[in-house]
C-alpha cells in the first residue's frame, strides 16, 4: 500500500504539469493573437522606416552555397574521410561512417557546400535553406564546424550528407 504523502506528492506533480502545460499554450495562443494584430495596426498605420527596410533586406540577404566537386574518398577506422574542391580551395571532410547521414560523395560530381553562412532559396521554396536547417534534419557533429553536401544537379537531393570540417586549402 503507497503512504499518503506519496500519493500528495503525485497528485501535486499531476496538477503542477497540467497546470505548466495549460500556461504554455495560453501563452503562445496570446501572443500569436497579439502579433498578428500587432502587425495588423502597423501595416495600416504607419509605413515601414528606412531602418526597418534595410532590417529586412539583412533578414533576406542571401548567401548561395559553394558548388565543389567530388575528388577523393577514403575509409580509415570507421571515419569516411573526403575532399571536395573548386577553384578557391579545398576542403577536407569526415564523418563517421555509422552515422545515416554520411553519405559518400560520387568521385567527379558537384554538390552545392553549405557552411554556416550559407542562407539560399530554393525556387519554390518558402524559407532559405541554411546549414542550421540541414543539422535540424540531418543531425550535427557536436564541438565541430559542420559543413554540408547536397548534390548540385535538380535531381534526388535526399542524399545530402553532413561531415565536419577537418581543413580548407586555398587553392594556389
């Protein structure tokens, strides 16, 4: 049989979670309300300041992804190791070979290289695709600067793989 003070001490979580859960979604459901006719009041009252302008051609900047291609793959220890390059540089990647997402580039195709800068729409696209995005799907190398590959041609892009940077060379 449970003691009293252990079933109080349930029942108070109980409603304490409920009570957190009911907060969260009144608060969300109140701000998206007070957005929207925040947005509203403004779009009819006053036009867009320069300094909002140029707020918003920042937000929109976009920053295409490198186009490298595919020079050489190896395999050592369970680490895929690579090097893609153009006529800037060449970077040298990895990514354990146990993980989905390390896919191995085909030797003399280009992919499109996504870095952390990198913020592109695709045509079609509602939102700009950036690295942050790729990790949020692909999954991300911790303490490590994390570069993506997607095939460069139009077609089957869900062979896109996420690696670390491991060196960039310039070209000479």
């Amino acid at each position: 049989m449970m003691d009293c003070g252990r079933i109080v001490w349930k029942v108070m979580l109980a409603f304490l979670t409920v009570g957190v859960l009911l907060g969260v979604l009144l608060s969300c459901s109140s701000s998206t309300n007070k957005s929207a006719s925040t947005n509203s009041q403004t779009k009819e009252t006053s036009a867009p300041t320069s300094d909002q302008s140029n707020e918003q051609q920042k937000a929109e900047a976009l920053v295409p992804p490198e186009t490298v291609r595919s020079e050489e793959v190896r395999i050592e220890m369970g680490v895929k190791m690579l090097t893609v390059g153009n006529a800037q540089g060449h970077y040298r990647l990895s990514c354990h070979t146990d993980v989905e997402s390390c896919v191995t580039p085909v030797p003399g195709k280009d992919y499109l290289l996504f870095t952390k800068t990198t913020r592109w729409r695709f045509p079609g696209a509602k939102e700009p695709m950036t690295l942050a995005w790729l990790q949020n799907w692909l999954g991300a190398y911790t303490n490590e600067e994390n570069i993506a590959l997607m095939p460069a041609d139009k077609g089957d892009r869900t062979h896109t793989g996420m690696y670390w940077l491991r060196s960039w060379e310039k070209s000479k």
